[in-house]
C-alpha cells in the first residue's frame, strides 16, 4: 500500500514537471485583450471599381509587431486591433505597375470598439 501511495507521488511530480518545462518552452500566451474585426473594401475613386493588391498597413501607438495585407481581387481586407485604442492604417499602392500607381492613404480610427466596416476610395497620383 505504501509503494503504490509513493508511485502516485512521484507520478504527480512527474507530470507537473513536464508541465512547467512545456509552459518554459513554449511560454504563455500574452495577448489577454479583446480585439475589435475591421474590414472594408478598397476602390478607386474615379472608376468606383475595386483595386487588387493593394497594401493595408496596421499599426497602433504601442503595438509590438504592425502587420499588413493585400487587397483581394475584389478589394476586400480584414484584419484584427486592439479594442479601444486608436488604429492607423495606411493604404498603399506595393505593386504600383500593375494598378495603375494609386496615392497612399492614411486613416485613423479612433476608439474601435466591436467591428468596424470601411469604404475606402483612393485617388490616382498625379
């Protein structure tokens, strides 16, 4: 009875110790905010068509990483935030040959809470 009551102990720490060297490893996961969805489409100004490929640049005051994306072929993005704080995103044209050289964009959004649609027209440059 006492070996069996020793091999449950040592079975315990056996298993919380490869928990701790897992949560050492491979740490733990540090965005604990909630996030707000922005989506939107992007169009030219003066055809009102959407633009593939453009740019879609994120990024907040204290974000560590700000991350972008491209456009689909029917000028749709989407992305996540941080809720709450304000979200600048820059739109702009990466592959300039092939949409026709499209000025950039900037656009602040303030205080996004929940989701957030945006209809985006971009002019050409000049």
């Amino acid at each position: 009875m006492k070996r069996n009551w020793i091999k449950k102990i040592i079975g315990g720490l056996s298993f919380t110790t490869a928990l701790f060297v897992f949560q050492a490893c491979y740490g733990t996961p540090q965005d604990f905010g909630f996030d707000s969805y922005v989506e939107g489409t992007v169009k030219s100004k003066t055809t009102d068509l959407p633009i593939k490929g453009i740019r879609v640049l994120i990024y907040a005051e204290n974000a560590i990483n700000n991350h972008y994306l491209y456009t689909d072929e029917k000028g749709y993005f989407s992305l996540y935030s941080e809720r709450g704080s304000d979200v600048k995103l820059r739109f702009d044209d990466a592959d300039a040959d092939e949409n026709g050289l499209f000025a950039t964009k900037d656009t602040i959004l303030h205080d996004v809470t929940d989701k957030v649609y945006l209809n985006i027209y971009l002019d050409t440059r000049r």
